[in-house]
C-alpha cells in the first residue's frame, strides 16, 4: 500500500515537500516514482529513484526545482518541491516499480497511491 | 522525447460492445516496454497491461494488449459497465517516462 501527504496550498514561489509511506512489500527492493496530473488533464511523469536511493532523475519540468529522496529505514518517498510554479498544480500520486528485478529506468508504475492534491495559487 | 498518441481521443461504445484502443509512438520502442492503464472517475491509474501484451493480476483476460516498434493495441473483448473509463498507454522505454493523451471510453 501507498500513502501520499504533505500537499496543499501554496504560493507561486513557495515549497512542498511531499511524503509517501509504504507498507506490505520491501520497500528498498523497488524502483520509485512520482507521477502527477493536473485539473482535467493526462498523467505527466514527475521523478524516479533507484530501490538504493542513489540514482533518480527527473522530468525537464521537475529539473532544477524538484528532489526526489527516499528514507529506506522508513518506508518513505519525498518528494521535495521548490519555486513552485501555477502550472504545478496537480494530483501527486507516488507509485511503485512493477518489478524488482527491473533497472528502474525500466519499469512500469503498480500499484499507484490514492494522491495528494498540490494546489499553487495567490 | 518520445511521443505518445492515442486514438481516438473518445470511443462511444455499449455494453457487450468490442473496444480497440490504439496508441503510437513518435519512434520505435526497441522493448517491448510498453503498458496500459485505467483510470475511473476519481480513483488512480490502475495496470491492465505491461511488457505491451501481458495482463497484470487480477485484470479479466476480456482485455489484451498487443503491438510493437511504433503501434500498439489495447483491445476490451466484450465491455462490461465497469470498463468505461479514461484509458492512457504509457512507454518506460527511456526516460523521460511519457504517458498518451488517454482515450474515453464511454457509454
């Protein structure tokens, strides 16, 4: 299971950081991700980090405002966010890699989290 | 980048009825890296199809995915009232992850 938090409202220009625990499966043996959805709109990949923690990478979007980090030892993924832009707004679901034998540049996202709603706005 | 479309953007069907689902990529996928998910009104994605033709647990065999290189297909067999929902094709080929526009399918 996983359960995201920490969204809400902000300002343009303000931070987030966004949290998801996860239980029932081991968490340091799977691939990560961040996945978001905007009023109305399609799914848009956010970030992905490695089952260590030591690899991620993220969307042009996300690049220089965004971190992706993981607490092992917790069960947890954040997701840090900064100079947070109108457009941002959005569903944020965290998801699980589908397999852990896959490089996790290369897995599918399952299950998906209920989400948190991140609502940038004056 | 690659490039997602899926067609057609709506699909207006009936119970009982087959759907075929298409989706394209800019370029061609060189693994079969490829998935389909359902999306129902307020709820999150939920995974039908990985690996472009393998069901994942749990989804009745009513639905299959096929395809490779660029065209992919998802096909409902015979639609329940439960399937009519935003459908999105999604490649993990290569980062960035990109998802298509989504199909609706709807009554």
């Amino acid at each position: 299971q996983l359960l995201e938090s920490g969204g809400g409202l902000v300002q343009p220009g303000g931070s987030l950081r966004l949290s998801c625990a996860a239980s029932g499966f081991t968490f340091s043996s799977y691939g990560m991700y961040w996945v978001r959805q905007g009023p109305g709109k399609g799914l848009e990949w956010v970030s992905a980090i490695s089952p260590s923690g030591t690899q991620s990478d993220l969307a042009d979007s996300a690049k220089g405002r965004f971190t992706m980090s993981r607490d092992n030892s917790r069960n947890t993924l954040y997701l840090e966010m900064n100079n947070l832009r109108v457009d941002d707004t959005a569903i944020y679901y965290c998801a699980k890699g589908g397999s852990s034998g896959y490089y996790f540049l290369n897995n599918y996202f399952d299950p998906w989290g209920p989400g948190t709603l991140v609502t940038v706005s004056s | 980048e690659i490039v997602l479309t899926q067609s057609p953007a709506t699909l207006s069907l009936s119970p009982g009825d087959r759907a075929t689902l298409s989706c394209r990529a800019s370029q061609s996928l060189s693994n079969t890296y490829f998935a389909w998910y359902q999306q129902k009104t307020g709820q999150s994605p939920r995974l039908l199809i990985y690996g472009a033709s393998k069901r994942a647990a749990g989804i009745p065999d009513r639905f299959s995915g096929s395809g490779s290189g660029t065209d992919f297909t998802l096909t409902i067999s015979r639609l329940e009232s439960e399937d009519f929902a935003v459908y999105y094709c999604l490649q993990y080929v290569t980062s960035p992850y990109s998802f298509g526009q989504g199909t609706n399918v709807e009554i």
